[in-house]
C-alpha cells in the first residue's frame, strides 16, 4: 500500500485537528518515503505544527504543505490551486473532511446563521473543492486519474433530533457522491465515502459553542471511534489498487448499531 501511494500529492481539508489531523499523519507513515501533503484549515498556527510533528516522526521524504483556507468562502477555493507551488498542483488524491455541526436547536428554532455555516461549509465548501480539484484529474491520461474521498456521517443515512440541518448536509454529501461516481465512470478517478459513526474529536465541542462539559456527556459511558481509526480507513481507501473502488464504508463503534441506537454503561 505504501508503494502504491510513493509519489502521490495529497490534499486533506479540515487537517488541523481531529480525523483530519490524523489523516495526515496517517498518510506520512503509511509511505514516508516519497509523499506530497497539502493540509488546509482555518488555522494556520494548528497546521504548521501538523507539518512539524510529521516531519520530526517521519523525516524529509514527506513533503508538507500547510495553507490556510475557509472552504466555506467560495473565492478562496476558486484560487486555492493556481496559488500553490508549483509541485504541489499536480493533485493525485482530494480528502474532503472538513465539516462541522452547529447547535442542537430543533425545526423552527434554529439560528440561520447556524444553518448558513453548516451549508456552506459541508455543502458548498465539499463541491468547490471537488469541481476545483476535478479539473486536475481530467488532465490526467487519456480519461482522467484521481481519488475523491469524501467523509459523510452516519447522520447522512438517519436523521436524529437537534441535528435536522447537519443531518441534512451529510446527506446531501451521500447523494452528491453517488451521483459524480456515475457521471465519472467512464475514467480512472474514483469517487469513495467514508461515513464514520460516533468519534470522539472537537467536533462536539464546537457543536455545544465551546462548552467541554457538555460535549464530554456525549461519550459518557460508551467507547467513541478515535481520529485514528477513521484515518486508517481513509488511507487504506486510498492505498487499494487503482481497479479497486472503496464505493461506501460505514464504521461504527462497538456500542453503536445505527445513527440514535447506542448501548451506554451504566
């Protein structure tokens, strides 16, 4: 698998922390001899020691590249490629990980500026960056090569209350999905989902507006995925010969059995 990704350029949005973060350092030690990684975030200090600790753990072959980007902001997706070095512009493999959810306010409750963030980040931001990098892939070959991995939700597949409108983004993701991999399969680029179930990231932290204490109950009594798992199932995704199409991977902790079915220790 290691080989299979030796040369490649790697762009993981949402990469400061969380399934993104490990992602990238997944990546780094799955084929630390020859790699390109662009990781990109709002928070650029938080990517930049991304980059540092890939490089103390793995060394020089990796190349990392953090640049800040808001893939909610149209205008700054439409420039994000052509202002890259370069080497870097030769993009093999798109991870679309950023995301996040806002509130647990119910239909007719819900802030618009609530809805507005959701949206346009894991709506809007996901298509951008997937028409921005598509235009890559179809210089490529005769019809095309390139990798779209995009992170849905298990809240793409059932909704649950408080969440309507992230549930509402995530499904959008899976349909979008579905849809592109059969517009493009007449080519070599491949179109893949991964919909993690509950992960323990600062995901809930941002979802209760910063207030660790409720984010923390979420996870009361149960054992939540890691960032580390997603992200080997993302690299493995990526790393399966090019005739091997990881289509659509639910991955759920051993507590859960669907989006509002959860078993807590008491």
């Amino acid at each position: 698998m290691g080989k299979r990704l030796e040369g490649k350029t790697i762009i993981v949005t949402g990469a400061s922390s969380g399934i993104g973060k490990s992602t990238a350092i997944e990546f780094a030690r799955t084929s630390p001899k020859s790699l390109k990684l662009i990781i990109t975030a709002r928070r650029i200090d938080a990517l930049k020691q991304v980059a540092e600790d890939i490089k103390k753990e793995v060394g020089d072959g990796v190349q990392v590249l953090p640049v800040q980007l808001d893939i909610s902001k149209a205008d700054e997706v439409r420039s994000f490629i052509p202002n890259l070095p370069k080497e870097f512009q030769d993009i093999d493999v798109l991870v679309n990980n950023a995301g996040l959810v806002k509130g647990v306010d119910k239909a007719g409750d819900i802030k618009e500026e609530d809805i507005d963030t959701m949206m346009l980040t894991n709506v809007n931001g996901l298509i951008n960056m997937t028409q921005a990098c598509l235009k890559v892939f179809r210089t490529r070959g005769e019809s095309g090569q390139g990798d779209i991995i995009n992170i849905g939700s298990i809240a793409g597949r059932a909704g649950y209350p408080g969440g309507s409108i992230y549930c509402a983004t995530k499904a959008a993701i899976r349909t979008f999905t579905e849809a592109i991999r059969m517009e493009l399969i007449a080519t070599r680029i491949r179109v893949m989902e991964i919909d993690p179930g509950q992960v323990e990231t600062e995901f809930s932290v941002v979802r209760f507006g910063g207030d660790k204490t409720k984010a923390d109950k979420v996870y009361e009594g149960v054992t939540p995925l890691t960032p580390d798992d997603i992200a080997e199932t993302i690299v493995f995704a990526a790393g399966r010969p090019e005739n091997v199409v990881i289509a659509d991977m639910l991955v759920y902790p051993n507590h859960q059995a669907a989006a509002t079915v959860m078993h807590r220790r008491s």
